[in-house]
C-alpha cells in the first residue's frame, strides 16, 4: 500500500511540474490554469472525485501559479488516527469528535505532512463506521474544492502537524472481527459491531464451529434475567441464553451482557431459530451440566505462511482457527 503511495506522491510531483508549465500558458490564453491528477481508490475518495468534475463542468476555476507535492484528503483530525483506517477506529474507540484533514503529502512519509485544511465533526452516537464514512466523504471534497480554489493563499497558511495527540489507525484485519468474550464489554462489543460489521461480521465459536452474529442490541431491560441465572448457575463470558419475551440470544461478556438477533451457522438463522435448533436439544440432553458448558468460545485466527512458489506472484497466506 505504501509503495502505491510512494510511486502515486512521484507521479503526482511530475505531474505538478508538468502542469506548472500548462498553467502559465493557460493563464495567457484565457483557460482555467489548474490541471488535476487524481489518485482514489474507494467510495470515500470517489466523493472528492464527483466534486472535482462537477467544479470542472461548472466552469468553476482555482486560481494560482502552479504547485511540484500531492494533496491528501485524510478523514481524521490529525495528528490523531493517522493510517488506512481512521474511520474505523474512531468509531472503534468511541470517539465523540473527528474531522476531517486536507494536508500536504511527504515523500515516503505519511500522514504527516504540513495541514493546509482542517474541520471537526461531532460524531453522532450510534453512528456506523460506513455512516461516518459517507458524512466525511461530503465534508472532505467540499474542503478539498475549497482549498482548490484558492491554493495559493491555503498553501501559504499551511502548518505542521502538532507532537502531541498523535495515535495510529492500522488496517482492519479479520482477526478484528472475532469476539474477545473474556476481555471485551458488552460496549466495546457493539462499537466493534458498528467499526466493521458491515464488511466483516462479528465471529465466534460454537461447539467446534465457526459462527457469524449479526444484529446486536443492548440487553439493558433483560439483564436482571441474565443476572438472575448468572448467581444460579455461575455462567462464565460465552455463555449464552434465549430471551423468550424478546426472542433474542443474550451472552455473556466481560461485564455484563449484549444481546444478538441473528445467527449465520450453515445458514442464517433468527435467535429463535438457533435456540430451536441448539440451544434447547443441548439443555434436554445435559440436564445437569452447567449453563457455563453451553457457550460461545473466542475465535482465535492465525496467519500462516506457505511455501512461496515459482511463478505464483508472490507468498500466499491463509487462515485457521487455533
């Protein structure tokens, strides 16, 4: 990804000497003087795009006398969540505001270059990671047309990056996407569902099987049934129960519990579906058993590599269950 980076700030610095030269000669003959390369790759840059090609048909024009970097539109008011995926761990860690940064590209350093641009947004609560995505988006292009057109005078009041606040963004993983029932809240849980649930669902184990979880709600108004069996049986984080009155599986976190609607084992089935299916047939056959033994266990995904192979184009790498 940062040799991607590298190679576009390259192209992009050659480019700007290139269009120096056409904008000087623009400037003469009447034409617009900016020439823009743009480099994006996902719906969050394709909104910077739209707006760059409607300010183009629009006649609008962005005044100045060349400029040999790149800009960057980073969602994230940095120095804070620098990396590929800011959106994600601001919704993550839950945090309350974020922004959105128009700054100044180094060479083989990123996210961390000069701001020319920067606004705050307040995040609003129960906000997904794609739904801040799509507000950040809209934010961000209307900054970068802005900044556009006015580049020189933005370039001029441009500022460095502060030493203090600064915190990292790595890319999502799929190890992210499994369920720490020891050690993660019933909060962290449900952050964690709206950071990445929508392109990678929430994973644990079940009785040796990988199960998927999807639509998660807060138990508030159920927890004192689940604390009620909880001093009866010493249920452990994993445990899980069936809600009747609710119709929702409801499990046992680190403190607490969070409740789950839907179930993907084999295929996708309601809570009463899975209780129907699992969770009662287990109960009837160990009566005497523990509701501690009837629970969800923590995923844990290692990465292996293979034997790279002639020819394959590069080492290959794949995942199991620990």
């Amino acid at each position: 990804m940062r040799g991607r980076l590298l190679r576009a700030w390259r192209e992009g610095a050659a480019a700007a000497a290139a269009a120096r030269g056409l904008a000087e000669r623009g400037a003469l003959s009447g034409k617009p003087p900016w020439r823009v390369l743009f480099f994006g790759t996902d719906d969050f840059a394709a909104e910077s795009l739209r707006a760059l090609e409607a300010a183009r048909c629009g006649g609008s024009e962005a005044h100045g006398r060349g400029f040999s970097g790149v800009l960057n539109v980073h969602p994230s008011y940095l120095p804070r969540w620098r990396g590929p995926a800011p959106i994600v761990h601001a919704v993550l860690h839950g945090d309350t505001v974020t922004g959105v940064t128009i700054m100044q590209i180094k060479p083989k350093r990123f996210d961390v270059g000069p701001i020319i641009k920067q606004e705050k947004y307040a995040v609003p609560s129960q906000c997904t990671a794609k739904e801040l995505e799509v507000i950040l988006s809209k934010l961000g292009a209307n900054m970068l047309i802005s900044v556009l057109k006015n580049l020189p005078e933005s370039l001029k009041n441009k500022r460095e990056q502060p030493n203090e606040g600064v915190t990292f963004a790595p890319k999502v993983t799929i190890a992210m996407s499994c369920i720490k029932w020891e050690e993660q809240t019933p909060e962290q849980i449900l952050r964690l569902q709206r950071a990445i649930g929508a392109t990678l669902p929430l994973q644990t184990l079940w009785m040796g099987n990988t199960v998927k979880l999807l639509d998660f709600v807060e138990v508030h108004n159920i927890r004192s049934f689940a604390d009620r069996l909880l001093n009866e049986h010493g249920i452990v984080p994993g445990s899980v129960l069936y809600h009747k009155s609710s119709q929702t599986l409801v499990i046992r976190c680190k403190e607490g519990w969070v409740g789950v609607k839907t179930v993907i084992l084999k295929k996708k089935l309601t809570a009463a579906d899975f209780y129907n299916g699992y969770l009662h047939p287990w109960f009837q056959q160990n009566s005497k058993t523990l509701h501690g033994d009837c629970r969800f266990h923590t995923l844990k995904l290692t990465t292996v590599k293979k034997t790279e192979r002639k020819g394959n184009g590069g080492a290959q790498f794949k995942t199991k269950s620990a």
